[in-house]
C-alpha cells in the first residue's frame, strides 16, 4: 500500500460503539481522508481481545479504500494485530524501528520542544504531528503550538508535519502560512451531522490551502 503523508488525517475515537464507528470512518473513507489513526482512548475495562476485534474490522474497511491504518501507542499490540503503523505520544527507551519486521510507518506527537523533533529525526520516524493548533476539547491535554515553532521545527528536518487541535472550517483559514503537509482531525469529522460533506470540504480546503 501506497502511503500518502498528506492531506486528510482522520482520528478516530474507539470509545463509540463499534457499528457506530466503523459506518462513520467508512463515510469519512469515501470522501477523501488520506490516513486513519485508531486514538489511545479505549473504553474503561476492554480487554485486550475486544481491541484486537476493533482493529481487525477497521483495518479490513481502510485496506478496501487502499488507505493506511494507524493505531495511537499500544505498541504491546504489535504481534496480535495488522495495521500499518503506529503513531507514538513519546519514543520508548529503546525504541528501534529495525526491531519490528513489519516494516511500519511511526509518526511523534509534538509540541513546542524543538528536542523532541531531533529525536524523530534520529529515531527516523516518518512524520510529525503537533498538537493542539487552536484549542480543542479533543486535545485538552496539548499546549497551543506556535507558528514559530513549526518554522524553526522545518528548518531541521524535511518530514512530513501535521497539525491538529480545534481545526474546523472556519480555524482553517489560518493555516495558510504553516509549512505543513495536512491536517488531523477528529470531532470536527467524527462528530458531524453530515460526515460525507463535511470530509469533503475539509478534503478540498487542504487542496487550496498546502
């Protein structure tokens, strides 16, 4: 599978009911997301056999669409599970890429810590994503990231950024000026009324704004 480090990068909560969330990220599929991440939000109690079942049905929706699967730290996971890659929150001690046999994509959460860009770029990990942009109730967690710290971030490697964190159709309009490849979503699709128009427009704002 081709992977597109671009565009539409959508963020998917595994707290809904599983019916629930797969018929969404299959609306969200058909118009124009480039890349799903299964978020570190499970519900309380899940065993680890019912997160194996909620990542094997989803990753059987996004291989029909040709598109990557992601799933949010749960590295522990690895040998019971498909997907194409892990999106981490922090780089474990010992973290190697060349200890997996698969050969996964591994994207970093960042923030305004310039270090935490050199260690991706020493632990070759394959993209970027900041968080939060804009203040967010799905990243609460996140401090605001600045637009100089996305420049002086760009000025040391060449990866592909994301940006997330209260990106809606109107905080969108402010990106214009970040040297970024896509954006990362969640409530703003997840959440919608109307998820088909809603990825769309979110598809083709990208398209006019990177």
């Amino acid at each position: 599978m081709e992977l597109n480090l671009a565009g539409l990068y959508l963020v998917v909560d595994p707290a809904l009911p599983l019916e629930e969330l797969l018929d969404k990220v299959e609306i969200a599929l058909e118009n124009g997301v480039n890349l799903v991440q299964i978020w570190n939000n499970w519900p309380t109690g899940i065993s680890i056999e019912e997160k194996v079942v909620l990542v094997a049905r989803l990753y059987e929706l996004t291989s029909n669409h040709k598109i990557p699967l992601l799933i949010n730290e749960n590295l522990e996971l690895e040998p019971f599970i498909e997907v194409d890659g892990f999106h981490l929150d922090t780089i474990p001690n010992n973290f190697n890429k060349n200890n997996f046999e698969n050969n996964y994509l591994f994207g970093l959460t960042c923030s305004n810590d310039l270090e935490v860009i050199k260690k991706a770029v020493a632990n070759n990990l394959d993209y970027i994503s900041f968080c939060a942009i804009f203040p967010s109730q799905s990243a609460i967690d996140c401090e605001l990231v600045s637009l100089e710290t996305i420049k002086n971030a760009r000025a040391i490697t060449k990866l592909p950024f994301f940006v997330s964190g209260g990106i809606n159709h109107k905080t969108i309009n402010n990106l214009k000026q970040f040297p970024i490849q896509g954006i990362a979503v969640i409530s703003g699709i997840m959440k919608a009324n109307d998820i088909a128009t809603t990825t769309k427009s979110y598809a083709l704002k990208i398209r006019t704004l990177l």
